[in-house]
C-alpha cells in the first residue's frame, strides 16, 4: 500500500493500539505486527481504551468485540465513547468468531471493519493498513451476512444509489465475489474494474449496513437494545 | 422401577398418586388403586390418605432441564410450552359434585316422604365438601398457570372459599339455640376450615418458589461457566491457529477444538440437518479432520427442505479435491435463492486445466459435472479469484418449490 497517494509517508509510521482484554492475545498481536506499524499502547478495559484514545490518539485501534468494564457495552461501547472525539481514528473490529451477532453490533457502532482472531499476522497488518485509509475490510461471513440482511438472495435491487434499504447491483456483484473469498484486487479484475472502485462499493455498503433502517438490520438491533 | 424420592408423573388419572407411589414402592399401580379404593370405603381413610400425600409429594416436572444455549443466547428462553399436566385427568371434580347433588337430592325427597334425615347437618356438609372440592381445584389451576394474568381464576377460588365459609355457617345457624359460643365455635371453625382448604395450596407454592430460585441458581452458574470458556478457552485456542503455521497439526487441533467447543456453547437453535448450509458445515468439519486444509463455509438464502442429494455430494467431492490438491484455505459459498441453488467451492492451489483432465482425474469430473447433470444442474470447473487456484461453481435450477419458500424475518 505504500504506493498509494493516501499512505502516510514512510516516515511517520502508523500508530495502533491494541485494545484486547487478554493480555497473552496482546503480546501475541503486537510481536506480529510488521516494523512499520507502531502499537502505542494496549488496553484490557472499556474504561482504559477510551482512556487510551484519548492520550494517544491512534490511527487504528484494535479492538476486541468482548470487553469488560464500562457499562456492559464491549467494543461498541467503546467507540460510542471515544469515536466523537477522535475523528481521525479507525477502529478494526476483532472477534473471536465471525458471527453475525458479534460483528453487525461493532460495525453499526462505527467499526470500519473486522477481522477474526485466527487471521493470518498478513491479514492483520493488511486490514490495518487498509481502515487506516479510509478503506472498509469485509471478512467473506460478513459479506455473506450483508447480502442476506439486505434481500439480494430475494433479487431485492437499489434502483436508485442512494437509497440505504438496498444493495445495487453492482455492490451485490462486489459482496458476492467476496463472500467467495476474492481479495479487492481480484474482485477488481473479475468486474474489470478499479481498485479504487472496489473499495467505494465496499465503504458504500459498509455505510448502508451502519445506516440503513431495513427491518432485518433494526429488528436485530433493537432485540438487543443498541437503538 | 423403584425410585428415589417419591414423585406423582405428569401423566395421571386423577392426582398421579397411585402411580407415583407405586413407581416410588416398585408395587403394580393396579393393586396401589385397589387397596386405595378398599381404604376409601372403610370410612374414607383411603381418600384421606390420598389427599394427604396428593398435597405432600411433589409433581414431576418435565425433566427437561434449560439447555446451556438457551442460557447463552439471550433471547432465545421463549417459554417452552409445558406439557399438558392434565392430558389424562379423568373429571374428577364434576363426578364428585354430581354424587354431592344426587345425595343432597335424594336426603331431600327422602325427608319429604317422612323418612328422619338430618337434613340440618347433611346440606351444609354438601356446601362444605363442594367448596372444598372447587376451592383445591381452582387453586391447583391457579398455581399452574399463575404467570398468565389468571384474575378469572382467582374470583372463582374466592368463590368456592365462601362456598366453604357458607357452609360451615350453615352447620351453626340452624342450630336452634344460637348463643356466644355457637359463634365463636363458627368463627373459629369457618377459620379452621379455610385454613385445611389453602394449606395444601400454600405449601406447593413455598416448594414451587424454591424450585424455581434453584433452577435460577443453576442457570447463572452455567452461564458463568460459558461466558469463561469463551474468554479464556476460545481466545487460547484463536491465539493458537494465529501462531502456528497455516496447516500445521496445531492449527488444525486447535481450529477442530475451537469449533467442537463453538458448536456446543453457541449451536443457536439447532440446525435441521435438511438444511444445505449445515450439510455443508458438517461435511467442511469431516474434511478438516482428515486434511490439512480449512474449509470456510458461507451459506445464505433461506433453507430449503427439497433440495436434490446430489448438489451436496457434488459439493462435497469439490470440497475434497480442493482440500486434498490445493489444501489452505477452501471456500465455500452457498447461495439458495427462490430459483436456483448456487454453490462455490473455491481454493488457491496449483489450479488445473479441465480440458488436460489426467486419466486418474477421470472419476473427479465424473463425480462432479455427472452429478450435477443427473439432477439437473451445471457444473463449470474454472481458475480461480485472480487466476490462481480452482473454482467449481454448481448451479442448480429449481422450478417452482413444492411449497412457498418461508420469507426470511
């Protein structure tokens, strides 16, 4: 990604915290970030990430769905807390396990995106990389959840592309490819398509998936109480 | 079988005395029935007895105990519909209050051809033993279903209470010299026989409140348990599969684990194996077991009960292939729209040319493409994402479903 325009130059290295209530997760994290990714510090607690935030001011945050402390919240807690302050800092979104239950919670908090502990330390540092660009990270199992939640499988289509309810048929094409494991690049070449353009589809729908009303997103939240 | 602490089973023909205490004594029902029946009619000690040990001897629940994933996943303790407890209850209640109505009728014909019947003590016996009668069952009811709002059954319990009330008053008015003792003995009697009445009703309710606040105690303990496994056991065992190296045994163990573990703490309501996704997953963790490969599988759309065998076993000898050629990471996804069934199995291995098929792949195409042509479908074998690797992509079109397909919530 050091190509890229957006990148912050080589020498100011990307800042990161690591936010994971175990500490044996954090070390293991941390010693497989690559060189150029900073860690400025670690947090166990809701309290002490917001804390940490605030004092440090990462790019990205690692942050872990389950969380102790604050008032019950976890991770979304912690970016309805610390979020409003901080603009300029992601949060990535780490989960134990991809479900759904997990996930759709962080991301409608206003994660960016979210990556499995068992990731590879590539695809760690990679998905960092990419939100602290502004770029969104689907896992294939969100990808797959989004196309459910949204009525793709019922051929339910965004006529117009504003429209937040829905996917355009293009965004489905990109959320497919996805949830069959393609990288952004590949689903670029598959589409004969940019890059760039994959990644706005992506933050597109990440965006509609954050705001959107549909019933099967808002029924689900409020089941457990995020509205 | 003898059992360990007396119980009345859930299905009874009158209270489950009988049967509880010939289940709790190893002794045949029939002949507990008999002797009951024999001690009722020497001067109603068998009645006693029974209602006695009717009011004393718990009822068994149904032995369902929660479920640890009803605990886990919040929602999902929706009220499980309790067995009917009064399936095979022969009308007890309304024979008795017919045999209370024959007899009140019959002392009353009898004492108008002149026969000496105490007419006196006889009608309010019948008012008290009805009210009795009423009283328990209504209170038995009310306990049964006392979380409904149940006031209709609360009015009729009151009801049958001041039916006793009246009936022993009725004993001490006819009298024909009332003076301050009648009425204290009336006061004290109607107190007395309210008391027996609710006793009984009383003591189940103490016991229910324990039972519950056990089972309470039992779900928060579980729930604690989970809760630890999943921060400690499930995150040791992520961290694990993060380290080792991609395909090596530990990964494998610990991802194996990690799912087992996963399966029995989250299996949200437990999928219909008719399902195509829970096929898949199910076969997915088959083929980790024996290779050095993660299957991933993704699977969406709504379920479907008439999907064809063959779109699995073609699925599954992809899967195989991939798993057993490419290893890594496989992937798969399942797409089952109202229409077609659609479902990719994607790895990044060495890939290869379907058109250059060596003769020992023979069988593969077979078992694939063949397959999925039998049932109707196609099966295309191409690269993969970005070139690399293989992609078998099955489509299956389905004409219209037997039945509508159930609209996802």
């Amino acid at each position: 990604m050091t190509d890229d325009p957006t990148a912050q130059p080589q020498a100011a290295p990307l800042t990161v915290a690591i936010v994971d209530d175990h500490s044996i997760f954090r070390a293991g994290v941390r010693a497989g970030l690559p060189p150029r990714l900073l860690v400025v510090g670690e947090a166990a607690t809701v309290d002490e990430a917001v804390d940490l935030v605030a004092a440090t001011r990462p790019r990205v945050v690692l942050l872990d769905v389950h969380l102790p402390g604050g008032a019950g919240g976890g991770g979304a807690e912690v970016i309805a807390r610390a979020a409003p302050g901080h603009t300029d800092t992601r949060f990535l979104a780490l989960s134990v396990s991809d479900a759904a239950d997990d996930v759709v919670r962080v991301i409608r908090a206003g994660a960016r995106g979210y990556i499995t502990k068992s990731s590879s330390e590539a695809d760690v540092a990679e998905a960092i990389d990419r939100v602290a660009e502004g770029d969104a990270v689907f896992s294939p199992r969100l990808a797959g959840f989004v196309l459910d939640a949204f009525g793709a499988v019922s051929g339910e289509t965004a006529q117009v592309d504003t429209e937040l309810d829905r996917l355009s048929a293009r965004e489905q094409e990109v959320m497919r490819l996805i949830a069959r494991g393609y990288a952004y690049k590949e689903v670029a070449t598959d589409l004969f398509i940019s890059v760039k353009t994959v990644e706005t589809h992506v933050s597109k729908v990440l965006r509609k998936l954050q705001l959107s009303n549909r019933h099967e997103l808002t029924a689900w939240a409020l089941q457990r109480k995020l509205l | 079988m003898p059992t360990a602490t007396m119980s009345r089973p859930a299905l009874r023909v009158v209270g489950g005395v009988c049967g509880g205490f010939a289940a709790h004594t190893g002794l045949p029902v029939g002949a507990v029935r008999l002797a009951t029946a024999v001690l009722a009619v020497c001067g109603g000690a068998g009645v006693l007895l029974y209602a006695w040990l009717w009011a004393t001897t718990p009822s068994q629940g149904p032995a369902t105990p929660t479920s640890l994933r009803a605990v886990l996943t919040r929602p999902a303790a929706e009220a499980e519909a309790a067995p009917d407890e009064h399936a095979r209850r022969a009308p007890v209640v309304e024979i008795l209050l017919g045999i209370a109505l024959l007899t009140a009728g019959g002392a009353m014909v009898a004492s108008r051809l002149g026969a000496d019947v105490p007419l006196a003590f006889i009608v309010p016996a019948i008012v008290v033993a009805t009210g009795a009668a009423l009283a328990w069952r209504q209170l038995d009811a009310l306990r049964n279903v006392r979380a409904a709002g149940s006031s209709a059954l609360v009015v009729r319990a009151l009801g049958a209470l001041v039916l006793v009330v009246l009936g022993i008053l009725l004993f001490f008015t006819s009298s024909t010299h009332p003076n301050v003792w009648t009425v204290l003995t009336a006061a004290t009697a109607v107190l007395l026989g309210v008391a027996v009445v609710v006793a009984p009703w009383v003591v189940r309710l103490v016991r229910d409140l324990a039972e519950e606040r056990a089972a309470r105690v039992r779900d928060v303990e579980r729930a604690e348990i989970a809760a630890h496994l999943h921060d400690s056991v499930l995150q040791t065992l992520a961290l694990i599969q993060q380290r080792a190296e991609p395909g090596s045994d530990a990964a494998r163990l610990a991802r194996a684990q990690e799912r087992e573990l996963r399966s029995w703490l989250f299996a949200e309501q437990a999928e219909p194996t008719a399902d195509l996704g829970a096929q898949l997953r199910a076969t997915a963790v088959e083929i980790e077991t024996e290779y050095p490969a993660q299957v991933e599988v993704i699977a969406i759309g709504p379920a479907r009960a008439d999907l064809p065998e063959g779109i699995v076993a073609a699925a599954r000898e992809a899967m195989l292939n991939a798993a057993r050629h490419a290893g890594g990471t496989v992937r798969v996804y399942a797409e089952t729209a109202h229409d077609r069934v659609e479902v990719t199995i994607g790895d990044r291995g060495p890939g290869f040319d379907p058109a250059a098929v060596p003769e020992g792949r023979y069988g593969v195409r077979e078992s694939i493409v063949g397959r999925m042509q039998r049932i109707g479908g196609t099966a295309t074998i191409a690269p993969g994402p970005g070139r690399t690797g293989t992609e078998v992509r099955l489509v299956l079109p389905l004409t219209a479903p037997d039945r509508p397909t159930e609209e996802r919530p």
